[in-house]
C-alpha cells in the first residue's frame, strides 16, 4: 500500500481555516478525508485529465459540514486543489 504526502494549496488552506467559524470539527473532517485520499485516492470520481473529486457527506444535527475536494495525484503526493463547504442536508 502507498501513502502519499498531501498538499493543500494555498487557497484550500484559507478555505479550510475560514470554515472553522461556521462549521463543527472541521480539523477531524479534514483529517479522514486526508487519510482516505493519502492511502486510496481512486476513491474520488474521475473527472478530466489529472483532476478527481471527493465527496464527504457532512452531519446537520452536529453542523459537521458536506467537503467537496478537488485533487490530483501521483505515486508520491496527493494536491488538493480546491475544497468547499456546504451546510449538511
């Protein structure tokens, strides 16, 4: 099995802070996304070229948001390109 390094990019590390204020446990959210995507990237769906998506349904009762992540990958690393939150159904 290989575990890749994950990189934010500049943006997705805003976003992700910025998400804290309206958003419950984002840093445990963003800590199993991470994991699965470092350890199985295939998860996501394949979009064009290099790019995949990964959806993460959210929790309401709990204001634990829906993540939706915009990533590539190669054998060493996984970018995550661009993320958004939005307020679980």
């Amino acid at each position: 099995m290989i575990l890749r390094e994950i990189v934010q990019e500049r943006d997705v590390s805003r976003d992700i802070e910025a998400a804290k204020r309206p958003f419950r446990l984002v840093d445990d959210a963003m800590q199993g996304i991470e994991w699965t995507l470092c350890h199985k990237p295939e998860v996501g769906t394949h979009r064009s070229g290099q790019y995949w998506v990964y959806q993460q349904r959210g929790l309401k009762i709990h204001r634990i948001p829906e993540i939706v992540v915009l990533y590539s990958f190669t054998d060493e690393q996984v970018t995550l390109h661009a993320i958004m939150f939005r307020p679980a159904s």
